[in-house]
C-alpha cells in the first residue's frame, strides 16, 4: 500500500466530494495594461493572451503560487506561477479557499486541457467563456491527500524539466517516455472514481 493508498484510507473512507471551481475558489479576471507602460526586463511578468509574458510591470496583482488560464489568444493554456505577477484582462486566476491549494488545482485543470480547448469560441480571437471555467467540477480530498499528489506529480515534472535542460538526441527519447509517465500518474493519481477503488462520493 503506498502513501497516498493510506491517506486516502484514512481521511476518505466514504470516497471524495466534487465541487464546481466557482464554489471553491475566488476567480478573477485581470486588469489590462497598456503595453507602454510595461518593459522588456523587470521583476514582475505580465499574462495577457500566452504562456510567454507580454512584457514586464513595476507592480502585481496576483500572489505568488498562484493557477491561471488564458481566456483569449492562447486561450486554455492553464499556467502556474511560483511569484508574484500581473495579470491582465484576458487571464483568469483563482485565488484558493482554506481547502483547495492551488498547486493540486493546477495539476487537475490539466487533466482538463482538451475540454477547455474544446470550448474555445473560434473566432479572428479565440476565447475561452469564463462560465465554462466556472463550472469545471473538481474533486476536493483533504489537504493530506492533496499535498501527496502535488509531490508526487511535482517529482516528475522536476525530472522532465532536468531533461530538457539537458536535452540531445539521446535523450529525446527518454523525454518523451517521462512526460508519457507523468500524464498517465496525473491521470490516474486524479481519478477518483470507482475504478480507483470508489473514491467518489455519491
């Protein structure tokens, strides 16, 4: 039996509860910046419509270790940010209650990455409906539970990332192999339905 076997034994015997995103986190949309104001360099980066920071503001309005999504361009790409940044107004970020951390959240919305896509309203501007986001239901074990899973999918994010920093041809393969291993644990460490032993609660 392994940690999180046992955790989920001891703090979820009746199986784990799934709540709408709205109900468990404050979502906010961010406020936009005038690409003036902003410079190459600086200390905090700012989401607009890409993973790849717009630019760079004397000031931020989200804390640090904090899950966010593009709502428009890039719209569903789900990011992560260990400090603090601006987000501006085509990013949606959630600020967690006391029973959610966001680093969980951010694993699970990426079991969802093809059904945010899928929702994408395309147009001359892809966009995302914050309503979709909204009401994306997540299972919500104890923060025990919880914390096993982060470390656990953490683990193999650190070893992805090691090898693409070292990346050459020979270890192209073993890339491709980890990132494999880390979607299939995602997926399965996520699950908590029946096939997992019913977690789920009724």
């Amino acid at each position: 039996m392994t940690k999180l076997d046992e955790l989920m034994a001891k703090f979820c015997p009746n199986g784990v509860e799934y709540k709408e995103l709205k109900d468990i986190a404050k979502i906010s949309r961010g406020i936009r910046v005038v690409k003036k104001e902003l410079a190459e360099k600086g200390k905090y980066p700012v989401y607009q419509n890409s993973m790849t920071p717009l630019g760079y503001y004397d000031k931020y309005n989200c804390p640090s270790n904090t899950t966010f999504i593009i709502s428009a361009g890039a719209a569903g790409e789900i990011g992560y940010s260990y400090s603090e940044f601006w987000a501006a107004d085509d990013c949606l970020y959630f600020i967690c209650s006391d029973y959610l951390i966001s680093r969980y959240l951010y694993h699970y919305l990426l079991t969802k990455q093809n059904f945010l896509y899928s929702n994408v309203r395309k147009a001359s501007v892809p966009r995302l409906s914050r309503n979709v986001v909204e009401k994306i239901k997540i299972p919500v074990p104890p923060l025990e539970v919880q914390r096993e899973i982060v470390r656990i999918l953490d683990n193999f994010t650190e070893l992805t990332t090691e090898l693409t920093t070292e990346l050459t041809t020979e270890l192209t393969t073993e890339l491709a192999a980890r990132k494999k291993q880390y979607e299939y644990y995602r997926d399965m460490l996520l699950n908590f339905d029946d096939t997992r032993g019913g977690y789920i609660l009724g």
